[in-house]
C-alpha cells in the first residue's frame, strides 16, 4: 500500500494554488494546519497484496477482450454493405464508445497493480474524471437514441426510413457525444476547485466523485446536489425514456399475428434490453444512494460493473443474439 503523502506547505495567509481556481467555502480548515495536496494516492485493490498479479493478468484479459471485441463489430458494421442500416450505425458507435470508455480507467489501473506505484496528480485525476463522466453522458444518451430508433422501427416501420435518415441519425450520435462536454467539464471543475487537506489517499481503482469529495475540507453540499442534478437528468430520465420506448414496442409486439414476428422482434430488442439493465442498474446504485450510504468496497464492485463488465458483455450480447452480425463474422472467418 502506497503511504507516502505529497504536500506543500503554506505559509500562513498564503494563497493555495491549485490546478484549477478555488471557490468560497462555508467550511474551511484551521489555517496553521493548511496544506496544499499536490497528487492523490489511488489504493485501487491494495487491500488485497497477494493477488495483484492475478488481478493485473485478469484485468489485462479483460482489456484486451474489449478492445479486440468493439474494435470487430465496430470495423465489420462500417465496412459490411449488409451492415448500413441506422441500428447498425449506432451500434457501430457504441463499440467505439466502449473502448474509449473502459481506455479511461483500465490503462492507469493496471499500471498501478504492475508497477505499485499508484501517485496520480490533481491534473491527471481531474482529466480522468472528466474523460471516465463524459462517456457515461454519452453511453446513457446513445442507449436511449437506439431505444427510439428500436421504437420508430417496430411502432412506425413505414415511416422509419424517413424518419430515421442518414442526417437525423448523424445528429443523434453528435448530440450524444458532445452534450457531456461542458457539462462535466464544468463538473470538474467545480469540484477541483475545493481545497483538499488531510489523507490523499482514494479507496478507489479511478478518481469517482464521491471518494475525492471525501477527501475535501471545504462545503461540499452544493456540488453533491449539481450532481444528483446530473445524474438525473443524463441517467434517470433517458433510462425513462427507454423504459417508456420498450413499453409501447412490447405492447405492439403482443398485437403482431405471428409467433414467429413476435420472437424475431423480441429477440432484437431484449439485448438492448439486458445491456440497458446492466449499465442503468449498477450505475444508478452508485450515483443516486445519499452519500452517507457510500461503502468504499460496494462502490468498487458496481464501478467494475459499468466501467469494465459491461463494456466486455455487450459485444457478446449484440454479437451471439444478431443472425446479421454473426453472418458477417462467419464470412470474414471463413476467408
């Protein structure tokens, strides 16, 4: 376990400099006690010292599965001419989006477990953070963007090429990407403007909000309800939107004539349905508990959820439960 704690000292009435510019506090620490926190210490799985290789091997499995995974169903849906419709634009999108996503945490926590060396500075925690938010917005906007393109396609199948047409599915996936931008970017820096004193250890694998708010000696209750705030719009109320998509699809669905157009039309649908389960249900469990209820060891467990399982079981997911995509795949196998 890293013990080794990086401060500067400051002088009384000095100004603390801080990567990013401070904000006034209700609650600030005594000031011959002040110091200025110059990195942060992420303990990861350092309560568990026997088992960091085989948890540096495991998770290296793991990343390399998820990159090689996404990085073929993402290449095979923009190259297969079999592969253009919109629900394949957008899964094409959301492998690409996996791979950045887990790229934001995996790298530096097998660094640390390979190395032990687990210093990380404000700057890089703040980036990280920022980087780990944004793809979440972006995850759970594009979740509910395939929702309503499953929806258009089932409830509307006359008017789906019209209303889902290259231009309108080009401005879904932009406006999924770039919307978590200044919100998390001003996120970040909100909560890099509060002076931090104290441990500047984080019981943690990445630097999540509510482990470096622990950490901070100014008011924090502001910041903890802007991010409710966000957490409600940019998770609860797209997961709504999908519970309220999936409702009116499978009321449709139970109206079709055919078994066989009932199971085909189940079938799409239910992997986007589990992968919509996985990711909304552990993500919520962290983000939306009263920070009091914030257990170090569960917070870990459900991170592992959203940021890494879910990333690997999606392409398994959208893969094996696809005729098309496995098509495709045997056909570039058999070559």
């Amino acid at each position: 376990m890293e013990k080794t704690k990086r401060y500067k000292k400051v002088k009384k009435n000095a100004h603390v400099n801080f990567p990013f510019p401070q904000m006034n506090h209700q609650e600030k620490p005594p000031e011959e006690n002040l110091t200025e926190l110059i990195e942060f210490v992420l303990l990861g799985f350092a309560d568990m010292p026997h088992l960091q290789w085989f948890l540096f091997g495991l998770f290296l499995i793991i990343y390399i599965i998820i990159l090689m995974s996404n990085g073929t169903i993402f290449l095979i849906m923009i190259m297969d001419p079999a592969l253009q419709s919109p629900m394949y634009f957008f899964l094409a999108n959301f492998s690409f989006l996996e791979i950045c996503y887990v790229s934001a945490t995996l790298p530096r926590m097998l660094m640390n477990l390979g190395t032990q060396r687990r210093r990380i500075s404000l700057a890089a925690c703040a980036t990280q953070m920022c980087f780990v938010f944004m793809f979440a917005i972006t995850e759970c906007l594009l979740l509910a963007v395939m929702a309503y393109d499953r929806y258009v396609a089932i409830c509307n199948p006359l008017h789906y090429p019209l209303v889902m047409n290259h231009r309108v599915c080009i401005q879904l996936v932009t406006g999924s990407w770039i919307i978590g931008i200044p919100v998390m970017t001003m996120q970040t820096y909100q909560i890099f403007s509060l002076p931090f004193c104290g441990s500047n250890q984080i019981n943690h694998f990445f630097c999540d909000v509510f482990p470096i708010l622990k950490l901070a000696c100014g008011d924090t209750f502001v910041i903890e309800m802007l991010i409710y705030i966000v957490a409600v719009l940019f998770a609860v109320v797209p997961f709504l939107l999908i519970l309220g998509s999936y409702s009116k699809i499978i009321s449709i669905i139970l109206k079709l004539p055919l078994a066989t157009n009932r199971a085909k039309a189940f079938s799409t649908c239910s992997s986007h349905l589990m992968v919509v389960v996985l990711f909304f249900g552990s993500g919520s469990i962290a983000y939306l508990r009263p920070n009091t209820r914030h257990s170090e060891g569960t917070d870990k467990v459900l991170s592992l959820f959203y940021t890494v399982l879910t990333p690997m079981f999606n392409p398994i997911i959208y893969s094996l439960r696809n005729k098309d995509v496995v098509m495709v795949l045997r056909k570039l196998l058999c070559k």
